[in-house]
C-alpha cells in the first residue's frame, strides 16, 4: 500500500471527523469539526499531518507546542489515529516519524503526549516508538459549554 503523508487541508474535515468517531469514539458534529479544522490551520503553532492511501485520508497525528517551566520545549502529541484496517502496516510510525521532524526542526526537545487507561494496544505502540512512561494521570475537564468532550 502506497501511504503519502502530507499537511492537513480544510478539505479533509470529514475523513478526520470520520477517524474521530470510529477511533476515538468522539461524536463531534461534522460541521464543527470542518470549522474547528479551518481554525487550527492558521496556527503556526498546531501542525496536522494526514497519511492518505487511494485518496483518502485514513490516518493523522495533530501536535502543538508544549511549554511550560519546569521543561524545555515539546511538541504535544494532542491526538494521533489511524483506520482500525491499516493499524501495524507502519502508517502510525510514519506520522509519528513526521512530528518529530517538525519538533526537531523547531528545536524541541522532545516529544509528550496522554493516553487513555484503557487504550493499551496504543501504549505498546508508543513505547514501539521510543516512548517512555513517565506517570499515570486522570485527565480533568470543566465544560463552559455543553458541547465540550468530557
């Protein structure tokens, strides 16, 4: 399978929408989710890479910048998932092979990211990938609007 990795576009609102909910279980509206994409592409600081095989997107990564006081700069690994049918053809290594060439040229230090408790095909992945874990977390969220992912 022929895999092109590239920068995300506005037009790919609805394969990511489609990748939100069937991988994450994330039921964000599909118009919402065209807007919110639109937005994040103007951020120097966001970068979204799609992996695409026959024309359609079926995987990407989204990272920001990650700076605080007690670290050098990272790059944050926001969200990371690819088509349940193409999992270990080495589609995920290759987005993840692309944010770090961003954070690198950027001059990060490194990489970070969450995951849930539960999703421990993605841990295996990720130490596969060089990822150490550091710590175990409970992730807290306060919605100022009812449509927020809690």
């Amino acid at each position: 399978m022929n895999v092109l990795i590239r920068p995300a576009a506005k037009a790919d609102y609805q394969d990511i929408w489609r990748i939100n909910l069937t991988a994450f279980g994330y039921e964000f509206p599909l118009e919402r989710t065209r807007e919110r994409l639109a937005d994040i592409l103007t951020r120097s600081n966001n970068r979204i890479t799609v992996a695409e095989a026959d024309g359609r997107v079926v995987g990407y990564i989204h990272c920001a910048d990650y700076d605080c006081t007690y670290s050098e700069p990272l790059k944050n690994i926001l969200a990371i998932a690819v088509e349940e049918d193409l999992r270990d053809l080495g589609v995920g290594r290759q987005l993840h092979r692309a944010a770090e060439d961003w954070a690198r040229e950027d001059g990060c230090a490194g990489m970070r990211l969450v995951s849930g408790f539960d999703r421990e095909g993605a841990h295996g992945f990720y130490l596969a990938c060089g990822y150490t874990l550091r710590k175990n977390q409970k992730n807290f969220v306060k919605a100022f609007q009812d449509d927020v992912k809690k």
